[in-house]
C-alpha cells in the first residue's frame, strides 16, 4: 500500500502507464478485456442508452458498477481516441528505492511510523502557529475548512455513534458532527495527512516531532484517551502510544476494505444492496421534507401567528460586531492580514508574492494600486476573492493591501 508522494519522480512503473493511457483515453478501437469480459459473462441490464449502447454490469467492478460499450469511436455521449497504441512506451518497473520513496503510509497497526515524539503542550503552540488559521481555535473549525474536534461520542444501543444519525431534514438537529473524535477511524492517518499536506501553504515542513505534537493536541481536544490515560498537556505521543489509539467510530465503516479478502467483502456487500444500502424510491422532482423523525408527519412551514412589531423602542436589526480597537503591538490591518492573507503570503511556496520580499512586491507596485487593489477584491490567478473571507469590506482590503505593500518595501 502505497501512495504517490514524490512530485519529481519522473518513472514509474508500468501499472502507472497503463492508467495514465486510460485517463487520456489512448485506448485502441476495439473493447478492453474487461469490457469483453464482462459482455461474455453478464447479460444485458438496462435499456440502450441515447446513442444505442448498452451498460452492462462489470464483474470486475467490486462496487458493482457498469460499464458502457463502446462502438463507433463513442462510448455514451463521448467520442474517444481511437489512434493505435503500437509503439507507445510503457517505461519500466521501478526500481526498489523508487517505490520506497513513495511508500510512506502508516497502516493502522502503526507499521511505517517514523521515530519521534511529542506533546500535547508542544502541539497546542505549533497547531496556534500553523493550523488555528483555518481550522480555528481549539479545532473548531473554520470558513471552509473542516472542523476537528466537538460533537458528542455517545453511542446508541447497536453502538453506533448518535451525533453521526443526525438528520438535517428534521428541523431540530445538528448536522452530524463528522470530526476527528466522532467520525474519522482510524489515528494513524490523522498523522500521515498532517505529515504530507499539512500546513496548507508549506506541506512537508513539519518534522517527525513536531507531527506527532499537533497529533497529540488534536486528540487531545476530541477527549481521546491511550490505554485509558487522559491526555493532558504533558502528554507525550509516539509511535507505539498512536498504534494503540482507538477511535470511537473504529468500526463505523463497512464494508470492511481491510485485509486480503476486502475486494470481495466489498462485492459482497453491493451485491445485496436492498439489506445493506436500501431499496427505496428515489424522488427526482418535487422532493419534499418527509416531515418528522417518524416519517409519517407532514413536512411544512410554520409561521408566526403573532409577529410582535409594536414593541416600543422597536427591536433593532444592526448587527454590527464592536469596532476593532487597535494596541500597541499589532494593528487592525496586520491582525487581518494574519487571519485572512498570511496563510499564502507568508511564502512564496503558494505563488504568491511573500509580504516581505522587496523584489516580489516591486513588480507588484509596478501594476498600480489601483489594479492590485482590484485584483485583491475580486480575485486573480488562484487567489479567490478577498483572499477567500468574503466578510471583508473592500475598506477592510485596501488596509490589508496598504499594510503588504509598506512591509515589503526598503525603509
């Protein structure tokens, strides 16, 4: 099990060739094994499609999925390459140390852990530097980005856990709570996620140690304990205390994939798709609320039989935050910056311009203010609109372009 982890790799093996040619469509004209296959062992499913091929049930699908024919240079709606694949290289197997350098999965039971530790009270400072910006504080989630710790651990008799059978058609729920303490299952791959593409503007930057610190702070927040022992501050995680780790909803995902026999305990389990996925009537249009938990009551809107307007002084609509008030050691715009912009301007590594690079910022000048201005507000190249906190007024995104621009010049 391994993933691709090296962008600079430039070989790889032949498997991957084969794969690159089915993305770009370089197949040849005639049908794939598979799709030979499958006709020669399945019968026909479902009616022709609307340039008269058929989907065939594909045996080689463990999701029990179909597959469309392919005639005339088409398959469905879509024309493919029909040119000859002779003579196409397919490289050549790579080599032990190529796969070694991807090959950087932790599985489950620990294997593939790096050496290191670290704590919880080391983790608390480096998820404040690195992580609050998007994730908020204490993990609580932010514009876009998920949230990481909350939502209740309890579970039901059958032992799943409540706060993941909220339902948003009811009206009266939460959404559920899809956190690392409620919903993720296994912990080893909180700490190769972090480890590969985390910080979002700088992925890879983290040490063995300074991975297994904001670990520790992460499960710490979401109550988790390691051999029945609470994770206070000094709390020191490593590879042997994360191998034992076992997360509320560990056994909250099925089929199970795991082990030499999950292809076909996968296939097992689309094959009875009434017991396990369910067999009701899919509504298309005019779909309504099916009303209360019992899905008997009438969904409908209910309106206020009294609406109070003659309240006197009336009820005030402005809903104005208090305004910022700056102090000595950091101003209004540099608090902005820090919570909105610095995530891609504190490095060029996102192709942006770093606050502080004089030579970046003297082409940027070079523009005008004006434009730069307008480029802050409604977006260029990658950057979204307002660097992607749409609460910002446009006053609000002069001050943090003016305090960019006057700390990445000459003083």
């Amino acid at each position: 099990m391994f993933k691709l982890d090296r962008k600079s790799i430039l070989i790889g093996a032949s498997v991957f060739a084969s794969s690159a040619l089915l993305l770009t469509g370089c197949l040849p004209s005639s049908s794939s094994a598979n799709e030979k296959a499958a006709v020669k062992t399945v019968a026909t499913v479902s009616a022709p499609s609307t340039v008269g091929h058929y989907a065939i049930k594909n045996k080689t699908a463990i999701d029990g999925g179909v597959t469309y024919i392919r005639a005339n240079g088409v398959e469905t709606a879509y024309a493919y390459n029909q040119q000859s694949t002779k003579g196409v290289g397919f490289g050549r197997p790579a080599t032990a140390n190529e796969i070694k350098a991807w090959d950087v999965d932790a599985l489950p039971d620990g294997t593939g852990l790096p050496e290191g530790e670290g704590s919880v009270e080391q983790g608390d400072e480096l998820y404040e530097a690195q992580c609050a910006s998007c994730h908020g504080d204490f993990g609580a989630g932010g514009k876009g980005y998920p949230q990481l710790t909350g939502g209740n651990q309890d579970k039901d008799e059958n032992g799943i856990l409540i706060t993941l059978k909220n339902q948003r058609v009811y009206g009266k729920t939460d959404a559920p709570k899809r956190t690392v303490g409620t919903y993720w299952p296994k912990a080893t791959t909180l700490f190769t996620y972090i480890r590969d593409a985390m910080p979002y503007a700088t992925p890879k930057s983290l040490s063995a140690d300074e991975t297994y610190a904001i670990t520790a702070y992460i499960l710490a927040q979401n109550g988790i304990k390691i051999d029945g022992e609470k994770m206070g501050d000094d709390y020191v995680l490593d590879a042997e205390k994360l191998a034992k780790v076992v997360l509320p909803n560990n056994n909250g995902f099925y089929p199970n994939i795991d082990g030499p026999t999950g292809p076909e305990d996968v296939r097992a389990f689309f094959a009875d798709r009434a017991k396990n996925i369910g067999a009701g009537t899919r509504c298309m249009t005019d779909c309504k609320d099916p009303g209360g938990k019992d899905g008997k009551t009438e969904a409908g809107i209910e309106k206020i039989k009294y609406e109070m307007s003659d309240v006197v002084p009336p009820y005030t609509t402005v809903r104005d935050l208090p305004p910022e008030v700056e102090d000595k050691t950091i101003s209004k715009a540099e608090k902005m910056y820090n919570q909105s912009c610095k995530l891609c301007h504190a490095t060029d590594n996102m192709g942006a311009p770093a606050v502080g690079d004089i030579n970046a910022w003297n082409k940027v000048r070079e523009k005008g203010f004006e434009q730069v201005l307008r480029n802050s507000i409604n977006g260029v190249g990658g950057m979204p609109p307002k660097g992607g906190n749409e609460d910002l007024l446009p006053s609000d995104v002069k001050e943090i372009v003016d305090f960019m621009i006057d700390s990445s010049r000459e003083h």
